[in-house]
C-alpha cells in the first residue's frame, strides 16, 4: 500500500514536472530559437516604438484618419463596461439574431458608417464591418471592407482616393496557402502603411 501510494506520488510528481515545466520550457526555447518573431507576438514597431502585434487587431475607430477594423464587443475585465480590442477579455457578444441589443448595435454601427463616409449606401457596407467577430481581435478585415473608407479618409487626410487605393492594393493578403480563405488586409499594417505616407 506505502509502495503503491510513493509510486503514485512519484509519477505525478515526474509528469508534472516533464509536461509542465519541461515541455513548456522545450517549446519557447524551440520557438525563441527558430521563430522569434512570431513567438513574441509578431510585434509591430513604427519609428523603432513598439505599436501592436500583428495577429491582435486594435482599436482604430476613434480616429477618422485612419482604417477601422471589425466591431469588437469585449469588455473591460475590472468594470465589465465596453472596451473594444481588450486582448484580456476575448469573447463574442454571443447574441442571437434576434437579440434587440445586437440589432441596436447593428443599426448604430451602420449609421456611423453613413454619417463618416461621403455617399455611402448601406448596401455597400459589408457585413463584418457591422458585426462582430466571435474573438473580439480580429486583425484583418476583407478587401471591400477597406475600400469603402476610403472616402472618409480621403477627407480627413488630405489624400487622394486613387493614392489611397493603391495603398490598400499594396496590403492586400491572399488566402492562407493560395487557397484557403478569402483574400483580407491586415488593418495594423495597412494603418501603419498609411502613418508613414502622412508623415513621410
């Protein structure tokens, strides 16, 4: 019985210390050693200043200048009040399609989009700019997504919708492999694209 319970205690010792701590060094050493880049989160740098990471999407939509990405509905962790882009909190709004709340959110979010962007007609406005994403981070939006705000930024910026056209042509992604999914710009480096040619 004292034998079978210090074999037992001695197992789970081993393993815990083999998959917890050894399996876990082995693969950031692993992923420091070969991939460095994406293992510290694919950081993002403007002017040598780290601005965010590639594969988290942040908040843009404070900002007329520049490319909004996809709605974000979490939430602060300390006063559970709305904080789009909070990387601690990922999570959908988990509404239904029939929730009045995400018809209201839907409804409000199109009417931004109307009341910034010059001549805009909401059969223009694609569906994942009005809803969000069930992370709360996506970091990419579709090629449409990005051409209908060109106006809006045109305004604002000063730039010409051709210029601007041409940026978001030079950040389009193809689909993973050549083959899956859609074509997307990632909407961190599309921005950062467009810092440096307002402040060139």
């Amino acid at each position: 019985m004292v034998l079978t319970l210090k074999r037992a205690v001695l197992s789970t010792i081993s393993l815990w210390i083999i998959l917890a701590w050894g399996y876990t060094f082995l693969m950031v050493g692993l992923g420091q050693l070969f991939f460095p880049y994406q293992a510290n989160g694919s950081p993002v740098s403007v002017r040598g200043h780290v601005v965010g990471l590639q594969h988290v999407g942040q908040y843009f939509g404070n900002n007329l200048q520049y490319f909004w990405g996809r709605p974000s509905d979490t939430v602060s962790v300390a006063t559970g009040k709305p904080q789009p882009y909070n990387a601690f909190a990922s999570s959908p709004s988990n509404y239904g399609p029939t929730n009045a709340k995400l018809i209201q959110d839907i409804q409000a979010r199109i009417h931004m989009y109307r009341q910034t962007t010059p001549g805009l007609h909401v059969s223009r406005i694609p569906i994942s700019l009005v809803e969000s994403s069930g992370s709360g981070l996506d970091p990419n939006i579709a090629v449409q997504s990005a051409l209908i705000q060109i106006p809006r930024i045109a305004k604002h910026t000063g730039l010409s919708e051709k210029t601007l056209k041409h940026l978001v042509a030079t950040q389009i992604l193809p689909p993973d492999l050549g083959v899956f999914g859609p074509r997307r710009i990632n909407v961190l480096l599309l921005n950062k694209a467009l810092y440096q040619m307002l402040h060139h």
